[in-house]
C-alpha cells in the first residue's frame, strides 16, 4: 500500500482534474475523444486509479481551456513522483549514504531556510552533537551500523556555509537549546557553537523562538525550503518532497511568521547563555 499522505495527494489531483473537466461541461467521454484517449482513462485519472504524466496534464488543460492551471497540477505530478524517499532505502548500507544524497541538492541551493523545532539543523551541529544525534537514529530503526562514516558525511555538507553567493536562515525552537540530544558537555560545546554564529557569519541569520513566544503557526513538522521550488519535511517512515508552486508558498509564509516570532542577535545569545549556564549547574 502507498503511503497514506501519497494517497491523499493523488486524491487531490484526481479530485481538481475532475473539477475541471466538470467546469468545462465536458464529459468524460468527450474528453477522452478529444484528447485520443480510450474512453476508460479519464474514469481511471479522476478515481486516482492511474496516475497522469506530464503531456496528460497538458491534453487535460488545453481540452478544457484551462491552461493556466498546467504549472500548478504539473508541479503536482513531480510532487507525487518524488515526494516520498522511503529511508529504508536508502539505509540499507548505513546512514552515509543517507547524508550524502543531500550533497547536489546542498550544492545547487542558493537560499536556505530552516525551521526545526526541537533539534539543532545538521548544518549547524558539532562532531559531538551530530554523533549522538546519528546514534540515536541507527540503534531506533537497526540499520547497519556506520556512525563515523556518517558523522564524516554530515559534517562535510556544513563546507556549504562557506560557499560564496549562498544564504542561510535558520528558526529553531527554544527546546532545540534544552533537550539532552547528547551529554552535558557536548552540549555545552553545541550551545557554544550556536552562539558564535550568531555574531560572526553575515551570511548566516540564526533565530531562536522562545518558549513563552506565541507565534502565529507552530507547524508540527521540522522543514527545509531550498530556494522557492522544494521544501523537504522529514518524519519517522520517510521523507517528503514538496515541490507544487502553492504548497512550497505556503511553507514560506509559515517561515515567515516563525521569523517574526523569533529573537536574534544578543537576545538569541542571552537564551543560550542562559540554557547553558543551566547546564553548568547540573
């Protein structure tokens, strides 16, 4: 069976095809002569019984004279296609091979925006951090064991915040400063490095969303936009590509309203300080 969230999202595609035949005053079968079809597919688009490729959307379109609507529901095919990387997959030799898929997609990004709630954005992760961080995700799901390769391989992609030309935006919650990812001096060591970059890297804005904060959204799930086509969103079973034109614009309001919730600069500095002097104490 499909993931349920592919299955809704076919769904919806077939759902808006059918309304748009409906809006034309076509039936399926006329549409289906006009397009040169055999008079069953239309049935099997609009019942998401069979999936439409990308010159089906533009036949859709052009014979219900809608055309306007081919970026959107084109962009939504791709989605489908590529939304969902099963990690089982990908974790059949270890989480290297996890962390290097991300490598070309890293490299073409000019903008990156990210928005994690509980957990510090691998980006930004010390050796000691992103070991625990690693550990932890290869003893829950008993995948092949390759933590130094795969430290290795996480910490190489931080090299991008280096890239000339390249921006970065990171919003994290107040729990990604407190919650034991690792030992108390390893986060201290996390908490040190999100302070100094919080001061030395122009190209780099880092937010923090204070506990008490009340901001206009607080999604349940972490997400990454690359540029303003492709937002990732990562979950326990797999991880998402979002790549429809509306669904990554709404991902953008959202992390703009989870900017404007956040604190930066010296009061960013004086939440971490504060959690770490915490820390000391225990």
């Amino acid at each position: 069976m499909p993931p349920t969230r592919i299955t809704e999202a076919k769904g919806i595609l077939a759902a808006r095809l059918r309304e748009i035949r409906s809006e034309a005053s076509l039936t399926g079968r006329t549409l289906a002569s006009e397009a040169g079809w055999h008079y069953s597919k239309v049935s099997k688009i609009e019942h998401a019984a069979q999936m439409p490729n990308e010159n089906d959307i533009r036949t859709w379109c052009k014979v219900c004279d809608a055309e306007e609507y081919v970026v959107d529901l084109i962009a939504a095919v791709r989605n489908i296609d590529s939304m969902y990387t099963e990690w089982r997959r990908l974790e059949t030799t270890g989480l290297r091979h996890v962390q290097e898929s991300f490598q070309p997609l890293y490299h073409d990004t000019q903008q990156f925006r990210v928005f994690q709630h509980s957990a510090v954005p691998g980006l930004l992760q010390t050796p000691g951090y992103a070991r625990a961080h690693l550990r932890a995700i290869i003893d829950f799901r008993g995948i092949p064991d390759d933590l130094d390769a795969a430290v290795a391989a996480r910490l190489a992609h931080q090299e991008v915040l280096e890239s000339g030309g390249k921006r970065f935006m990171f919003i994290i919650g107040e729990q990604a400063l407190r919650t034991p990812v690792c030992d108390a001096e390893g986060m201290a060591a996390q908490l040190d490095r999100l302070a100094q970059i919080t001061t030395n890297m122009p190209q780099l804005s880092f937010g923090v969303i204070p506990a008490r904060a009340r901001a206009a959204i607080m999604p349940p799930e972490n997400f990454w936009i690359y540029d303003d086509n492709q937002v990732r969103v990562d979950t326990i079973p797999g991880q998402f590509r979002i790549k429809t034109p509306t669904d990554v614009a709404l991902y953008e309001k959202a992390f703009t309203k989870l900017a404007e919730a956040a604190v930066y600069g010296q009061a960013a500095r004086d939440l971490i300080t504060a959690t770490s002097g915490g820390l000391q104490g225990t």
